[in-house]
C-alpha cells in the first residue's frame, strides 16, 4: 500500500476512536448526572469477569457491618472492546476489578465482596448478615 492508503487508514482510525470517545463521554454523563440520585453514592468500575471486560459501579451497603460488602451493578454483557478503551483513556483513575471466574454474574445486579481490586463469594458470616437484611435495590 502507498502512503496515501495509509494515511486514509490512519485517519479513519483516528476518527473511530473519536467516535468512541464522544459515545463514552455520553455514558459517563449519564452515570454522573445519575449519581446524586443513588444511596449509597456508587463509584464507577471496570470489571474484568472471565475474560471480558464490563462497565458498571460499586455501593458499600453495609458499611457498619462490612465495608466489604458491595453491589455491584454492571452492563449484562460486555460492551465493544473500543468503548471500554475510550472510557479508560477518558478516566484514567477510574477502579478496575477483577472477579473470580467462579461467580456467576450473569445479569445487572449483585451483591458480592470487594477485597481491594478483588470481588469475590461473601464470608459465610457476611453471608448470613445479608440473609437477616436483604438489601432493597431499586431500578428505574
């Protein structure tokens, strides 16, 4: 290929990542808009789940018994890998996790255990807390 294909190629790849950037410029906006109408005030991640990379965010909602026990609510499949890497080139600081491959978090909504960057099963005792106070999760 001459250095005119190149470069179209190049400039069509420059203007693909733009496009991704302006659509999770979009998503985050909404994520931020949002969050003053969630309790606990989530904060967003990435996870990472058997390979595949999700967006979603994390509230500790028990904070008194464990601050380890979070929800985490996610995308219910992984988004275009691009999207993921336009967010991350947007927020840089944003919190990655990874969960173990033996969760099974098909679906939006989880309650789980955050150890650092880890999510994990609760604790038998975190898990029989969460029995006697079921955590009411509302969707809109």
């Amino acid at each position: 290929m001459d250095d005119t294909g190149s470069i179209i190629n190049e400039l069509n790849e420059e203007e693909i990542i733009k496009q991704w950037e302006l659509v999770a410029k979009s998503l985050l906006q909404v994520e931020k808009s949002g969050k003053p109408k969630r309790y606990p005030e989530p904060t967003g991640v990435f996870v990472t789940w058997r390979g595949s990379a999700y967006i979603g965010s994390i509230q500790v909602i028990v904070p008194d018994f464990s601050k380890e026990i979070v929800v985490l609510s996610m995308t219910s499949s992984p988004p275009p890998v691009k999207l993921v890497d336009a967010m991350k080139r947007i927020c840089p600081g944003r919190l990655e996790l990874t969960a173990d491959d033996m969760l099974d978090l098909t679906g939006r909504q989880h309650v789980l255990r955050r150890m650092e960057n880890r999510l994990t099963h609760m604790t038998p005792d975190q898990t029989a807390y969460m029995l006697l106070h079921p955590p009411v999760i509302h969707e809109i």
